[in-house]
C-alpha cells in the first residue's frame, strides 16, 4: 500500500464549510484507490485543513513523524487555499517526494458566496509559490475535477507511479559484473553522472566470481538449494546436469554477491569469456533475478538495467531488456524485439511451444561450441500492452537522457528463436529516427504495463533527466 501526505488548502474568507466536505471526499477516493494517508485530524486544525502559519507547522511536524513511510503528498483545494501555508507545510516538513496538486471543481448551479470555491484560481496561486519555493510538483490532466471522477483516479493511479519510481531509484544499487563486451561501445556509460542521481554502482571481476565458484561442492547446501529452484523455475529436460550445477554454483555466488554488497539490480558480462572458460550462459540466473524484481540486464548494460528496475518499481511487474531487433514485413508500425534469451519467466506466453524452456545459446555455439552454451530461456512474449524505456547518460552534456512510450505485445505470426515478441506502437518510424538521431542505444527495457506518463514524470519532474515522451 502506499502512503500520501494530505494538505487540505483553506482560505478564512472562502467558504470554509467546502473544506470538511472536500476532506471527507478526498479520504474516499484515497480509501478506493488503496492509498493510505497521513493528514491532519479535524482536532489538530479547522477541518483538519492548512491556512495559517501554525497549522503550516503543525502539518510539516506530522509528515516528519512519518516521513520514513510517505511515498508523496498530495495538495487539494477545496477552496482557494492558502499557498503560502501550503509551500510552507512541505517546505518545513523536509520532504523530498512528489507534490500532487488538484483543485476542485465548480458547479454553476451553485455559485453563491456560500458555495463557491475557487480553486480553479486558488490552484494558480499555490503552484506559483511552490515553483517559488523551488518545489517540483505534480499537475492534474484538467485544471479543476471532481474527487470521484475518472479522471482524478487515472491521476492518481499515474502519480503513485511517479512516486514509487522516484522512491526506487533513490540510492539505488548496481553490480556491474564483469567488463562489458569489447564490442558493444554502445552500452559505455558515465558513473558519476548516475551518481548525481543517487544510483551508485559496484564492480567485480569475472575473475573474481569464478574464484568463488571454484571453491564450491556439489554437495553444499546452498548449491542444491539454487540447483533445485533452478529446475522448478522452467523446464530444462535438454540441459546436461554438468551445465545445471554450473549454473546453480553461478548463481549462489551472484546471490552472496548482492547481498553482501546490498545490490538492488545487476548487469553482466554475459559472453563470451562466460562461455569459453565456464561453460554456460548466465541468462536463466539472470532471469530468475528479473522474474522476482531484481533486474539483471545482459552485455553489462548499467543504462539497461536502470530503466529495467524504474519500471519495476512503478508497476510491481518484471522487466525485461531485449534488442528493437527485426522488421515485421512492410508494416511501418510494426517491428520484432528479441534476445538471446534471459526474459523473465513471467512476460512469456504460459503454455504451448511458445512456453518459456532452457536452451543453449543459438548465436554464441556457433563460436564457443553447442555444449558451452546452454542456459538460455527462450520463448514468446505474450500478447499485452507494454511500456518501453530507455536512459542514456550524454557525457558532452552532463546529463542523463531517456525516451519513453507505450505499445503492444501483439500475436502477429512469427517464428524464430531466442526471446522475442512482435510490437505495435503508434508512431514506429519516427520513434526509430529519434532513437538514431539522438545516438540512442539498440537495447530497450519493457514492461507489460501502461505506466508512460508515470514514468516520464518520475525521470523528467524529479530527478530532472532530460525525457522525450513518444505519444
């Protein structure tokens, strides 16, 4: 469940009575929409409201007294509201989280003194004083709605979103396992750039993880233990035990790795030295990882795996990271995304050929050897609308940069191997030309969710990435 701040905005000579109804209309919407929230009680002030300097302190001190568990606030005005009380409350509060502003609406019938709100003025007003007060907030899709409309839900439902993103990428932590692929230029990236977003990076040697390995039993405990999640995971009636148990051992150390350095998420040096001097390929590890929302993303693309676990965190669904790879006939909005594969178990399709199953690695035995190569997880993407994303950090400009949109998973014909699945997404051609253009990579993460605008809000309002939003 999430938690949200509540500022309830009042102004002494605007009618005041609106602010108990309003209040009480706000905790119904917050209630259906499973949002748990901290607001001032109707002892502590006026209905519980926000007008003078004094309920301005009294709010700030209630969300820092529970400030470990507020993911946003949300500001709503049941009449004009007092923007200096309201700047204030969140400005002496100390919180750094999503401000969410919606006003009320009016309704003509009822525009008496006694009756009328105002807040499609007031809103002006608090949001120019929170821009004054360099606090970054939240706009409803109309300037003015009801607490009960759609439209305040789809609001809503989106910001939370935007919070939990913001939340989880905040301190967020990468194992960078390995050095990436010599010829993947692409996925180069800046660390201290990422840093002053608060996602810091921790490194290892391949060398290093192997040594680990070396050390274990076929026998220890926590090598059964992983060998048999491994094989409840997917079906791997093809796979050599030998490529098993290597895979088990691999993954006990990539588990102890995490956790002794409290990893959020991965990225790894998939091939070829995996191959060549171990014998297997990382990605069924890495999508049990990704399966339970610790993303790990291939070819030791950090980038990849930041968008990967942004869009886990605002839909609670896996991510994965795959190649705009293919054309799809002559259809220009239309294209195949693949890899090779680690997707996670549960963006597949459940049943039939199209079924997740291990494999061994078609692309790379043509190098290393058939035998050196099995782990892959391949299969289908099922049929679903999906949100794609992708960030970048531009050196030469000193910023981090990412594009966002939404499409579909689709049930197009199409018969290859690896992971794959066939996009729709309005748009297509001139998407690719902005990709180009802007020197973007040809990985991509995607989520089957519809999450864009919470997304692009997250990245662009908050931590102040430079976001190009396709739509």
């Amino acid at each position: 469940m999430s938690t949200l701040g509540v500022i309830v905005g009042n102004r002494g000579f605007f009618p005041a009575h609106l602010c108990d109804t309003g209040r009480q209309q706000i905790l119904a919407t917050l209630k259906q929409a499973g949002v748990e929230p901290v607001i001032l009680s109707t002892e502590a002030t006026k209905f519980g409201s926000v007008e003078s300097m004094e309920d301005a302190q009294k709010c700030a001190d209630l969300f820092k007294a529970n400030a470990d568990k507020i993911d946003g606030i949300l500001v709503t005005l049941p009449n004009f509201g007092d923007e200096r009380g309201v700047a204030n409350a969140i400005r002496w509060s100390g919180l750094n989280v999503p401000v969410l502003v919606h006003a009320f609406n009016d309704d003509p019938a009822t525009m008496t003194i006694r009756d009328r709100r105002d807040s499609f003025c007031g809103k002006m007003s608090v949001c120019n004083n929170l821009r004054q007060y360099d606090i970054p907030f939240t706009l409803t899709r109309l300037h003015t709605c009801a607490p009960d409309s759609a439209s305040l839900r789809q609001d809503l439902e989106d910001f939370l979103v935007t919070c939990r993103v913001v939340a989880g990428l905040k301190n967020l932590r990468i194992g960078a396992l390995g050095a990436r692929p010599t010829a993947f230029n692409t996925v180069r990236y800046s660390e201290k750039l990422l840093e002053q977003s608060g996602i810091s990076i921790e490194t290892l040697d391949l060398f290093e993880l192997f040594g680990w390995i070396g050390k274990m039993k076929d026998d220890d405990a926590a090598v059964q233990a992983k060998l048999a999640e491994i094989q409840d995971y997917v079906v791997a009636k093809s796979v050599p035990a030998p490529a098993l148990m290597k895979m088990a051992k691999f993954g006990v150390a990539v588990d102890n790795w995490m956790k002794a350095t409290r990893l959020n998420a991965t990225a790894i040096q998939c091939w070829t030295a995996m191959e060549e001097f171990f014998g297997v390929v990382p990605c069924t590890l890495m999508s049990m990882l990704s399966n339970m929302g610790m993303s790990s993303a291939c070819e030791v693309d950090i980038m990849g795996t930041v968008a990967m676990y942004a869009m886990v965190k605002g839909s609670g669904r896996p991510s994965a990271l795959v190649d705009w790879n293919n054309n799809y006939g002559e259809d220009p909005d239309k294209g195949v995304i693949f890899h090779c594969s680690n997707l996670p178990k549960d963006l597949f399709e459940t049943s039939g050929e199209d079924a997740p199953k291990m494999d061994f690695q078609e692309i790379i035995a043509g190098t290393v050897g058939k035998d050196n190569t099995y782990g892959t997880v391949v299969g289908r993407l099922a049929q679903a609308p999906f949100t794609y994303l992708r960030v970048s950090t531009d050196d030469a400009w000193g910023t981090v940069r990412a594009y966002v949109g939404e499409g579909e998973l689709t049930k197009d014909p199409l018969k290859t191997f690896g992971g794959y699945g066939v996009v729709q997404i309005p748009g297509f051609q001139k998407l690719l030309a902005y990709i180009c253009e802007n020197g973007f990579e040809h990985h991509v993460a995607v989520n089957p969710t519809r999450i864009a605008l919470g997304v692009r809000e997250a990245l662009e309002k908050y931590l102040g990435w430079d976001v190009y939003h396709h739509a």
